[in-house]
C-alpha cells in the first residue's frame, strides 16, 4: 500500500480564488514529486456566484480515482464550506480564516459546525494578505503557504509554480504574491508548530518530477496537434470548450486554423469536408452539441468519410447538468442517427488514452473510412493527473488513407464490394479517380441504387468494414484474472480507475476478484470479453448512468444477468462505492 | 422558549468535569464546551511519570471525544475565547464567532510563569505544563546529565523524583516567588533544603540569576551572585500564570487568578470559575489561593457545575483536599512526602 | 456656524455641536486628550519627517512634549482606535511625541521681543505644569507675567516628584527655558503665604493664579507611622530628587498604586534596596500606572503584592514589618472603582526595614480670605477657576487635587483663558472644527499589522541600578519612530460615499476590512443633528444608501479606490484653536 494518500479539498465562492488555488497546488505537488490527482466542480451556473470546489489527491503512487474522503480541507468561505464537513476523514485538518471582517453570531463560523478532533487550523488569510501584498485578493495563496508548512512541503516547488505563474504580471503583482504565500507558510510554521505532519516532506515525494502534470483537455488537444491536425471546426460547450480553447492558441502557431462555427451540424459538416479533401480535422462537444451531429455522422457513414468526433460527456438528457460528469451518450456514440450506421466508438479511461486515444482515432478514421467518436467525460476532460510524457512515433501518427491503385485508374470503384468492406478513398483531384460522394445508398460507382440487392451488399459491406477495424483496436485490458474468480468487474471510460482501485482494495482483502476494461465500445472484443466472463462467477459493471449502457451492450455475452451499479449523482464514482458493492455482492 | 445555554471555557480536568456534572443535572440544557486543545483532555498531573518513562502517552488520555457526543456536549476543540462581555452575556471567539450563554464557568488552566527580570533567558529554560513539554524533556534529557531547577513549585517537585529516578543529577535554586501563596519563611526553607540535600540535591537559597548563555557543547552556564554552575538542563517552575488574559477588558475581578467567592461564583450572576483559574480566599492560610491538583481541579469544576445549576448551593471547598496534592501535603510539613 | 478661510476656500471651520460631536466620537484620542492635542496631525507631521512641525503640533496644545513624551499618562492611547480588541494594540502615541521632541532640529520659537504687549499683569503661584501653560498662554497674548516658586528649581512635580531615571533634568530645562523665553519673569525661592503674601500680589497684579500644586503627603492615620524608617512618599521623592536621599533598609515595602509608589520603589532599587515590594489595596489589573511601568518595575526585581490592607507598622524603637489584613473588592462603586473591605481575621505581617507611604497628597492649606472647604484649602468654579477674592483664580492640582501632568496643562490653559476673558473683556480664542477636502494618503493596509514599536530601555537590567540618573527608556531613532507612525490610522480623515453618485455595486464593501461599510436603510441622529446610529438592512429593497461607518472605519483606502464612480471623498477634519471671531461676527 502507498505510504501517502493525502486528499485536500480547496473550497470557496466564485471570486475567490479557489479553482486558481488548485491550480498552484497540483503544480506545486507533482513538481515535489507526488502523483496528483485533481478535479475541479464549477458552480451550477457558467458565470455568478456560487460555490467552487477543487480536489486533490496526493500519493506516492500512481492515483487511479479521486478519493471520498477528504483529509484536509481548505476553506476560503465558511458558509459555502459547511457542506463539505461531510467528506472529511476522521481527524482531518480543516485550514480557514480565523479572522472574518466581521463578527459573526453562533454557527456562521466554520468552526462551529467541525467534529471535536479535527485538527481545525485558523489562519487569518485576508489579514495576511493585506499585510504581505496589500490586499486581501492574495487570501488563497496565504491560505496554501499555510498548508504547505503543515505537511512540511518545500516552499520552493509553490514559489516556482507563482512564478510561472505570475511573472508575466510584473514584478510586484509576482512579488506580492510569494508574500502572500510565505505569510500564510510562516503564520502556519510558527503558530502551529506542533501540529507539523511530514506527509508532503521532500523524503517522501517519489523523486519523479519528470513526469507532467495534464488534463484530459490538453491531452486530447495536443493528441490532435501530434497527429498533425491543422483544422478545427467547432461551436463551444461545456465541458468540451476548453479542448478548442487549448487549439485557438496552438492551431495558429502550427499553421493550422481554427473556425468557430455557427452550430455543431455545422462543424461536423466541415470535419466531413476536410476529411473528403484529404485533410486531418476534428471537433469536439457534449451531449447535446451531439445529437445534432448525429444526421452528418450517418452522412459519413454512408458516404464512407472519415471524420473525428470527441464527445465529452456530461449529465442529460438534453441540457441536461452541464457541469456534472455522467457516462450517458454511449448508446447515442454507438446506436445514435438514423440507419444500420455503425462506426467506431472508443472511450478513453485516463488521461493519457485521451492523448493517445485522439492520435488512434484519425488512422482508424482514415483506414475504414469512417467517423470515429472518443468518449470522454467531464470528470475526465477536466481533472489533471500526473503522467509520464508519451512520445508518439511517426508510424503511431502515420497516414493511413488507403489510396487507389493505378489499374482502378479510369475504372474507379469508390465503393468496390471487397472482403475487408474497404474500398481504396482517392483525394480530390487525383486524376482519374473522380466519383460521386452521397448520403443516398449508392452502387460501387457512386450513382443512386436503391435495388434490394445493392443495399443488402452495401449495408453488409460497411458492417464488415467496422467489425474489421477490431484488428486496430485496443483490446480489453485484463487484470489480476485467474481461474475461478469470484467476481469481475468490467468498466469503461472514467469510472475504469475507480473500479481498479476497488478491486485492488477486495483482493488485498483477500476477496478473488478481476478487473476487465473495455476501450475499444464499438465494435467491440466480444470473444474477449465472453473469455473473461467465463472466469468469473458473478459480473459487475458500473457505469455513470441510470440504464447500465454498457451492461446493454455486452450483457448478453453472460450466460447469468450482470450486475448493475449505477449511478447519476453527477459527481465521479468512489472506489469505495464499488468496493462496498463488491462485498455486496460477495456476501450474498 | 428556547433551551438554557451554558458555555465552559476549558477541557482540562476542572473544566471537563463541570461539563459532565451540568449534564448530569441537566438533560435538556444546551452546553459547549471550548478547549484551546485538539485532543481530548488528559491528565496533566502524569507527566512526571511520562518524563520518567514509568506510563506512555496513551495512559495520560482518561477520556474519548466519543463520551462528549454520547452526552450531548458540543466539544469545540481547537478554538479560543478572547473576550467576555458581561452586559450581553456573550464570549468572542478567536474567529470573531459570538456565543451568547445562559451561564458560564471559566475553567481555564495556567501557562507556566517566567519572572520577568528571567525573560530575557526564555528560551534556555524549560518548563512542564503541557504534553509537548514533557516530550521535549524526554528528548533533551537523553543528552543531559544534570539539571538545574530554578524556582521550585510544586511540579518541580515531582519532577524532581522522576529525574532522580532516570539517575539525573539535580541542584536547586529555591526562590521565594515559587510558592505563591504559600509564604517562605526560614523554617520552611530549612527544612525544604535538607530534605532535598538528604536525596543528594545541591540546593542554593533564593539567588540571583545574572545570566545564563549555553555552551558549545549544548550545556548551560549560569552566573549565579559569584558563584557558576555548569548544567546540562535548565527547569524554570515559579508555577502558573492562568491564561486570563481575555479577561483584561470584561470586568471580572481579576488578581493573579479571577477572584471567587466560596461557591466559586465570580460575583456575576450565573458565572463561575474552576480549577487553574479561580482564586478564592482561604481562611486556614489568611491568603488567597489558587488550588492546584488534578483532584482539586476536578472537585472545583464539580461545585462550579452543582451552583452554577442550582443557584446556591453551599459547597465549599474543603480545606483538607485542598493540602491534599497526589499524596503531598501542602503545608508546613509539605516536604515529608517528598 | 461655519466660515470659510479667509485664504483658502477649500477650508472651512465649524462651531457647530454637531461637528463637535463628531469629532469626540471619531477622533477618540484627540478627544481623550485633556489638552487637545492634535495627536493624527502630529504622528503625520512625523511620518513625513517633519519632526519640527510635529513638535509644534504638540507644543501648541500641550506645551511641553518632551517632558509628557516620557512621563505622559496616555489616556489617548486607552481609547486608541487601533486598540480595540479585533485591531491589535494602540498606537504608542506617547513615545512618538518623545521621538518628535528627540529628533526635532531647533525650530525658531517666538521670544518676547514678537509679542504684542498691553499693560496686564498676572501673577502666578507655582511652576509646576498648571502654572507654565498658564504663564505661556497669557505672554502669549502679551500680559506681563510674573511665576513665584518656592523651590530652588522651576518645575513643580515634574522637577521634585519625578526621579530621573524617568525624566532627566536637562529636558526639563530646556523645554520651560523656551516658555521663559516668552518674556515671563521667574521669581524662586519665594515662597508665597511666607515671604510674600497672596492678598499683596493680588493687589499688585490684575489677576494672580495659584497653582500651587500638591505637596501634603496623606497619611494613613495607622499606628506605628511615626517610626524611624517610615516615609511619606513624596518627601522621600522631593528628598532624592534634591539629592539629598535618606538611608534605606535592605527590605522596603512601599505602600501606595500610583506612580509616585513606583517610582519611590524604583529609586530605593536604585539606592541600594534588596528586596523592595509595591503593596497594593487592589490589584495589578486595577492600576493606573502604564503597563510599561509595571513591566520595567518588575524586570528590575520589584515585586507586587496584591489585596492588602496596612493595619499598622511593627516595630521597636524602628520600623521591623508591617501588619496587613487582606482585602476583598467589592461592588463597583461610581468613580469607577471597587470598593474595598478587609478579610477580618487576615492579620499577617510583611517584615520590612523601611516603609514608604506613597498613598497621595493634598493641597497645602494658605491662610486667605477667601472661600475654603473644609480642611481650610480656598476652593474656586470649576468652569471660571475665580475664587471669591476677585482677580484670585487656581488651578492645577490645587483645584483638583492630585491628577496628572496633562489634565494639570490643560487646566493651566484654559484658566489661562477665563483669565485672559476677564482682564481683556473678551474672549481671545476660540475651538472649532476645520475641514478640509483632500486626498488619498499613502497609507499601505499593511501597515495596520506593523506590530506595536516596543520603547528600547537599557540592558542588561543590572547597569541601570547603579544611579539615579541614567534614563531607562533610550527613545526611538527614526526608524523605529517613522514605523510606529505609519500604524497610526489617521482618525482625522473623514471618509464619506456621495449617495447622488453612488451606484450600489458594492465593491467598496467587499475589500472592507471589517464591517464598516454598511448597506443602511436608515440614518438616526441625535438632536444637535450628529450621525448616532445607523440602521442596517439586509433587505436588498431597503437599502436607502451605501455608508461608511466612520466609528468602524479604519481609514484603510481600499474603498476609495476601488470605487468605479469615484463617489467617495476625503476630508481632512481636525479640532483647532483660532482667534475668536470679533464680537459683531459673534453676534
């Protein structure tokens, strides 16, 4: 087991600092050389008041899932924090301002809702403040100074990531918040002096800062820049605003360009084009942004154009809860649009597949011919994790559009009936090779054919095409299976690191538990997945929606009925959510 | 109409004690306790014996913060009053939070008490009051050999069998202001020193200390009048200071301790003092008295409690358990226990 | 009634109650100031490195800064805004009055030769605090006075009831030289009553002052006070600062809480006393000496015993002890303090070799015609200072008994003024309020958390025994001067939201540094028109203005310049004396 898994919860109203106060934090840990986990809930509304939450957690190994407890909590506004007392741990630290600017009666304070034996800290943020910078608007960088000295870590990785920070701000404004921070580190050092606990002191730290620290966003943004994207078409929503904001920048710097489009049928409509041109593009939305994609999908389906789609999931139906985290569009990524319109559904379970899932995708697009969709979600796209850089190879990142051979020259079948389902996919003005590009069913050449022969053909024909592109996928990653397993859990997407580190938690508890995850959601590995079932003497399978999509999809591999967990409370799953379900289970 | 509020300020053994008792009287009233403490309260009085390596830290604890919830007694811990304010009846809170009470018993306890003409030595003597005290006497006393104790209260005194018990050599410096309020007459002296001489203590009556600096080597040279002794330690103990500082502006009746009347009442309706804290006159020593003793402590946060309760009840302290001390008796002969 | 400067339109000075009104409330420690004093004017000038200036603002009130800037009793600082509980400590307005007299280069002050004449003769009756304000009030407006003192030296208490360690003497001198310089006549060594009597300077001046101070130590009518080795205090006091000491035991119990006790107890420390004790009828809590005092007395090795009462003095032939009984405090009684009883039965005895009885003194009776209370001292108004023997006026200690240096100045001046009003036939001067609209000052918010600046004393504490004379406190330099008064919040500036302008956003609210600035439904005043109370609404639909609660305001900026409309002013508003209007202007 770790030696140091320390949560710390950051929480305030809009306005006070508290997402930014994450943001120093994460940097300043995974630079100490701790693994980090963090994730960020916005208030309800885009913009206005209301409450801010960032969690952290700390460990000395790769973190998997956000924990349910919280060990410390900072509170930058008492009456928002009240409601996060719930989450603490036993003996948690809670870190607040000890000197409001005014006197409050009984029970508007923080401390008067604290569990006796928590170990509750009073530092006057906004008085420290005022007195290191002038303000009070450095409150949350007083209020991190003072944790850091509680878990004794080094000033210096905070003072480095202010300075990147703010250095460009001018002198004094980078100044006056390094003072913030040492007020907040000295107060704390000096005045609770014997409530210092070591947990974040540089022995501890794995000694691998190497490593970055990402978010799902950046990820998937920078897949798109390695595999060599230079076109972006898109229409913002939440949660998936931040990928085009991350590519409004870095698109221009590569040459490449950006267009804000009027709507999402649009912007899949220009991915189309660009694809149809020969030309790598992409867009990204949510839920609904989706749904109005899903005609131009079926386009591409039909038509056999490539094209790109990162759906990052959020609550629905409809507009749903746009800041709340679900795994609800896989029906609508895999079945969504009119027609027997299969094409390629893959979901990323970590930051890193977000990376390299986005680079995958456009050579599966451009192989079969197909849109593609990766699903995310919002924990996912915005949480930031600790990860080894990945570096790409050129064959990782390489062409994959099958072009016409010279003997089709002047003989050109776009949509040649062939044993794969694929069909050589010429640019435009390759000469010799032009043809009719339709939404309409369409014979081998191209031209409108509705005969009951051709559709049958071509209907079969695109779906043997996508079972093919199983060859390219990823495979269902297995762990800790063996004969005879009590149980195994199958996950996907987000949810997957949650569902590891509760089996974990089982097996160290000596329950014989598996773990099966799933990548690659269509087409999918159903020998695979039977293979593993087979193992197991129960199946469990949670996912973050109410109807068990997943479970939909393969629960008929199981000769049983498998267990759903589900779960819309629009917050991430717990390990230990399912790691009671799995005793659950076992104790029946 | 709403429920009676009493507030005790202090988790020591006086102030947890009054809690237990209000609740023992009292089912329906609403009572907070306010300890500046995180933990739950122990028994200071064992921390010679921690020092001497005769208990461990988890015999000091008497008491879970469980017992507190079971009997419906909101324990903020952490957290320090920093006024009072007699015409509202309400206690600030160090965070600026306002509690309003029906009726309140102080039962702060002591920090430990450097003359001001030592000050300026501070940081070079060590003093026993809390738990983090006795485990820096633990640590420091794994380097040194001999000690030096200044003052001489009665803490000192059973520290002094614990160091004698680790094999420490140990000298004295008896000055007079230690024993407040006991007055230190010639023969009380005479005798303290001989029977500290008896158990091999070099004892000096009542000198000036002209400065203390440390050594190199970490040991401690004290300039005493003309006289310089060379110790590995040095021990401050001229008693408590009770922490009433936040009592400056509120009016109470404020001496060494806040003074009290023989049913501990303040002279406020409904308030009280207990334990570290309250100074009562006593009519056996014709002085005022500060009680010290974990019993003590305990008996006085009773009788707070009972009166605060029932308004008037007669529940003096009793001079007996006053003299009565973890088996010294404080009195002429004090030092026959020793 | 307000009246523009007649030079500058931007000032206006008001007599209106409801300003007055205002600037008791609002600038606590002018108001606390029995002289006046212009204390945020003064800590400004200081700041700015004016110290001149600043020593002026202070002379102007109090007449002699470099004295009250060591031995000063600081009611100000009692009732310091940043005193109040949530705000630290106050300011140490004392020591920055000591720092503007210490660094001030010599500004020029006015001599006689600057000063109008007009043939009035005034007479006053000792040179203590009371009777140089006096004296330097009324040269100032030209009459010729003349101070009669009975000791060898001028200076009254400051010279003999202060010991020098506290006050070193070449201070004294020169700050009342500067007053003599006025073309004021000293006569010493003339006692008035014996070699002169008081009906004859009456008769040969148009007004005659006496402020003669106190000078009868009480006793405590208690057996055993007569023994050799029993000292009043003030004679003990008068006897050191003569130089001429008595000899002192080894253990000495002084009895008395005021600072005379301290010091008697300090100078026996310093006269080669071993074991020197204050005994106190009260406690600690209850003195009025400054914490300072009581810190440094016991740094020395001076111990404090609390809650006794003298019974009486042992010993044969000399004195061996003191027989106490303990006390009990009581009620509360009206003058603030508790009443005291003694514990029956709690006789013990403090063994001593020398007591000293510092428990106050009185007024030396004079043998006049004029009206006397009953212990034969001629008692005068209050308001007008006259006794019932025309052109007789007192003031100073003699009036009211034993106070201190600053309410004895003040009184010294404004006797100085009823004088002045009676042989002139009109009045001189008058107080007003002078507003003047300004700017932002520098004022950082950090400032507010400069910690309080400690005044250096000499260390180790052993070298400061060996005499009398070596001053204990070493004063501030200029750093430490300039860091005490940045803390200062400057209470005199007047900060106010223009409700015509102000557009609700409430960011001024959100910096705030305390709840003073208020969402107000409504305004309550009292019937001189002043601001008493301001109602709070959180009732958005009642909000009728957004204000600055200047009670609560700390004068940190951050409102003013966060302010999007520019809607709050600043005004500067300070308590002067001028000229008075002419009689018509009165009217």
């Amino acid at each position: 087991m770790s030696n140091v898994d320390l949560t710390v919860e950051i929480c305030g109203m809009s306005g006070d600092g508290t997402i930014a106060a994450g943001g120093f934090l994460n940097a300043a840990v995974a630079k100490a050389g701790f693994s980090v986990m963090a994730f960020d809930s916005y208030p309800a509304e885009i913009r206005g008041f209301g409450r801010c939450v960032t969690r952290c957690r700390i460990g000395d190994e790769e973190m998997l899932a956000l924990s349910d407890k919280t060990h410390v909590l900072i509170s930058l506004d008492d009456e928002q924090s009240q409601s996060r007392l719930s989450g603490l741990a036993e003996s948690a630290t809670v870190i607040f301002d000890n000197k409001p600017p005014s006197m409050v009666p009984e029970g508007a304070s923080l401390a008067a809702h604290v569990e006796a034996g928590t170990n509750l800290v009073g530092i006057p943020f906004r008085d420290l403040a005022a007195q290191a910078a002038g303000s009070t608007r450095g409150r949350n960088i007083v209020a991190l100074g003072g944790f850091a000295a509680l878990f004794e870590m080094p000033p210096e990785y905070f003072h480095e990531v202010i300075t990147k920070k703010f250095q460009a701000k001018g002198a004094s404004i980078l100044e006056g918040n390094l003072r913030c921070f040492d007020a907040g580190y000295n107060y704390s050092k000096e005045k609770y002096a014997d409530r210092i606990a070591d947990t974040l002191s540089s022995e501890n730290g794995n000694g691998n800062p190497d490593r970055i620290l990402q978010s799902g966003n950046i990820a998937i943004g920078e897949g798109a820049i390695d595999a060599g994207v230079r076109l972006y078409f898109g229409y913002p929503i939440t949660p998936a605003t931040p990928i085009m904001e991350y590519l409004a920048k870095a698109l221009p710097e590569k040459g490449g360009k950006l267009l804000q489009m009027e709507d999402e049928i649009s912007s899949i409509g220009a991915v189309l084009g660009s694809f149809y041109a020969g030309t790598r593009a992409m867009t990204a939305t949510s839920g609904p942004g989706f749904a109005l994609m899903t005609e131009l999908i079926t386009h591409g389906v039909m038509a056999e154009i490539p094209a790109v789609i990162i759906n990052t999931q959020r609550g629905g139906p409809a507009t749903g809860l746009p800041t709340k985290t679900e795994q609800s569009d896989l029906q609508a990524a895999v079945w969504g649009g009119p027609g027997d319109s299969a094409r390629i559904v893959l979901a990323a379970a970590n930051v890193p597949e977000c990376y390299t899932y986005t680079i995958k995708c456009f050579q599966l697009a451009e192989k079969y011919q197909t849109p593609v969709i990766v699903l995310t979600d919002f924990f996912l796209n915005n949480r930031v994790e600790t990860m080894a850089p990945i570096s790409i190879s050129e064959e990782e990142k390489a062409d994959w559009n099958i072009y016409p051979d010279k003997e089709d020259q002047n003989n050109f079948h776009r949509y040649r009936i062939t044993e794969s389902g694929i069909s050589p996919r010429p640019k435009p003005g390759m000469e010799g090779y032009s043809y009719t590009a339709t939404g309409l069913e369409h014979s081998e050449k191209g031209g409108p054919d509705y005969t009951p022969e051709n559709h049958m053909a071509m209907n079969s024909k695109r779906h043997r095409k996508i079972e093919g592109a199983l060859n390219d996928m990823p495979v269902p990653e297995e762990y800790f299976v063996e004969d005879n397993l009590d149980l195994g859990v199958i996950s996907w997407g987000s949810t997957f690191g949650a569902a590891l580190e509760a089996v974990q938690k089982a097996r160290s508890n000596g329950i014989k538990v598996g773990a099966l995850k799933i990548a690659s959601i269509y087409p999918f590995h159903a020998d695979l997945i039977r293979s593993f079932m087979e193992k197991c003497g129960n199946i469990l399978i949670p996912e973050l929606n109410y109807e068990g999509q997943l479970a939909g999809l393969i629960g008929h591999l199981y000769d049983k009925d498998v267990i759903k967990l589900n779960q819309t409370t629009g917050v991430p799953i717990y390990p230990v959510e399912i790691y009671q379900k799995i005793n659950e289970i076992m104790s029946r | 109409m709403a429920e009676k509020h009493f507030i005790v300020i202090g988790n020591g053994p006086a102030g947890k004690e009054a809690a237990f008792t209000l609740r023992e009287r009292d089912p329906e009233s609403r009572i907070t306790v306010i300890s500046k403490g995180r933990a739950s309260s122990y028994t200071p009085h064992l921390l010679p014996d921690l020092v001497a390596g005769k208990i461990q830290e988890e015999d000091l604890y008497g008491c879970s913060l469980n017992s507190y919830a079971e009997n419906d007694i909101k324990l903020r811990c952490c957290q320090e009053v920093v006024d009072l304010n007699l015409l509202k009846n309400e206690v600030v809170l160090e965070h600026k939070e306002v509690l309003s009470f029906d009726g309140l018993i102080i039962a702060v306890g002591g920090t430990p008490r450097i003359p001001e003409n030592l000050l300026a030595y501070k940081d070079l003597m060590y003093t026993l009051k809390t738990l983090e005290d006795a485990k820096i006497w633990v640590k420091k006393l794994q380097q040194s050999e001999s000690v030096l104790i200044i003052g001489g209260d009665l803490t000192s005194l059973v520290l002094t069998k614990a160091l004698i018990h680790l094999n420490k050599k140990v000298s004295f410096i008896l000055n007079e202001d230690a024993f407040w309020p006991l007055r230190y007459d010639d023969d009380l002296f005479k005798e303290a020193a001989q029977r500290l001489t008896d158990k091999g203590i070099k004892v000096l009556y009542d000198r000036n200390i002209k400065k203390i600096e440390q050594l190199q080597d970490g040991t401690n040279k004290v300039q005493v009048d003309d006289q310089v002794l060379q110790v590995g330690m040095v021990g401050a103990f001229f008693g408590l200071v009770p922490d009433i500082g936040f009592l400056a502006h509120s009016g109470l009746r404020i001496d060494r301790g806040i003074l009290v009347d023989k049913h501990l009442n303040v002279g406020v309706e409904n308030i009280y003092a207990a334990g570290d804290c309250a100074q009562i006159y006593h009519p056996d020593i014709k002085d005022y008295w500060i009680s010290i003793g974990y019993e003590n402590a305990r008996m006085l946060g009773r009788t707070a409690a009972l009166n605060l309760n029932c308004g008037c009840r007669e529940e003096e302290v009793k001079p007996e358990s006053i003299f009565e001390v973890q088996g010294i008796n404080i009195n002429t002969t004090w030092w026959t226990e020793f | 009634m307000k009246s523009n400067d007649e030079n500058d339109n931007s000032v206006v000075y008001s007599t209106e109650p409801e300003d007055f009104y205002y600037m008791d409330i609002n600038v606590p420690c002018q108001a606390a100031c029995p002289a006046l004093t212009n204390i945020p004017a003064y800590i400004r000038a200081l700041y700015e490195k004016q110290y001149g200036q600043s020593y002026e603002f202070n002379r102007m009130a109090n007449i002699l800064p470099g004295i009250l800037g060591r031995i000063c009793s600081r009611p100000c600082e009692n009732k310091c805004r940043h005193g109040e509980s949530e705000l630290g400590q106050p300011v140490n307005i004392c020591h920055i009055k000591r720092a503007a007299a210490d660094l001030q280069d010599k500004v020029p002050l006015p001599i006689a030769e600057d000063l109008p004449t007009f043939g009035k003769k005034v007479a006053i009756i000792g040179s203590g605090p009371a009777g140089l304000a006096a004296a330097h009030d009324l040269a100032t407006i030209g009459a010729h006075v003349t101070i009669y003192e009975a000791m060898d030296q001028p200076g009254g208490m400051l010279r003999y009831g202060i010991p020098e360690f506290r006050l070193p003497r070449q201070i004294i001198k020169a700050e009342i030289d500067r007053i003599l310089k006025l073309g004021i006549n000293l006569k010493t060594n003339i006692r008035v009553g014996t070699d002169v009597a008081i009906e004859a300077l009456v008769d040969r001046h148009d007004a005659v002052l006496l402020a003669a101070g106190c000078y009868q130590s009480n006793t405590l009518h208690i057996p055993g006070e007569v023994l050799p080795g029993v000292y009043p205090g003030l004679e003990f006091m008068m006897d050191v600062c003569k130089d001429q000491p008595p000899e002192l035991g080894s253990r000495v119990l002084v009895i008395g809480a005021g600072f005379t006790a301290f010091d008697c107890a300090r100078s026996a420390l310093r006269l080669g006393s071993q074991d020197v004790r204050i005994c106190l009828r009260r406690t600690e809590e209850d003195l009025v000496v400054t914490k300072d005092e009581i810190f440094e007395a016991k740094a020395e090795g001076i111990r404090i015993e609390s809650l006794l009462l003298s019974r009486r003095v042992i010993g044969q032939g000399k004195v061996e002890g003191m027989e106490f009984v303990r006390t009990h405090p009581g009620e509360l009684q009206p003058d603030g303090k508790r009443r005291i009883s003694a514990i029956e039965g709690s006789e013990f005895i403090l063994p001593a070799d020398t007591i000293i009885m510092a428990t106050g003194q009185k007024p030396v009776p004079f043998d006049i015609a004029a009206r006397k209370d009953d212990s034969g001292i001629p008692t005068a108004d209050r308001k007008t200072y006259q006794t019932s023997m025309p052109g007789l006026y007192i003031a100073g200690d003699y009036l009211s008994g034993p106070s201190t240096v600053i309410e004895a100045i003040a009184m010294g001046r404004w006797a100085a003024e009823k004088i002045a009003e009676d042989i002139i036939g009109r009045r001189f001067r008058e107080l007003a309020v002078r507003m003047e609209d300004t700017q932002i000052t520098d004022r950082q918010r950090a400032w507010d958390f400069i910690p309080r600046q400690e005044m250096p004393t000499v260390k180790p504490i052993d070298t400061r025994l060996t005499g009398m004379d070596g001053e204990v406190e070493t004063g501030y330099d200029s750093r430490m001067a300039e860091e005490e008064a940045k803390r200062c919040y400057l209470c005199n500036l007047h900060y106010e939201i223009d409700i015509s302008r102000c557009i609700y956003c409430r960011y001024c609210i959100d910096v705030a540094p305390r709840d003073c600035i208020k969402l107000v439904e409504k305004v309550e005043t009292n019937e001189v028109g002043a601001i008493t109370n301001l109602v709070e609404t959180k009732d958005w639909e009642a909000v009728n203005a957004v204000v600055i609660d200047n009670q609560r305001c700390i004068r940190c900026g951050e409102c003013m310049r966060v302010c999007p409309v520019d809607c709050i002013s600043v005004t500067r508003v300070e308590l002067v004396e001028k000229m008075a209007q002419s009689e018509t202007q009165n009217g």
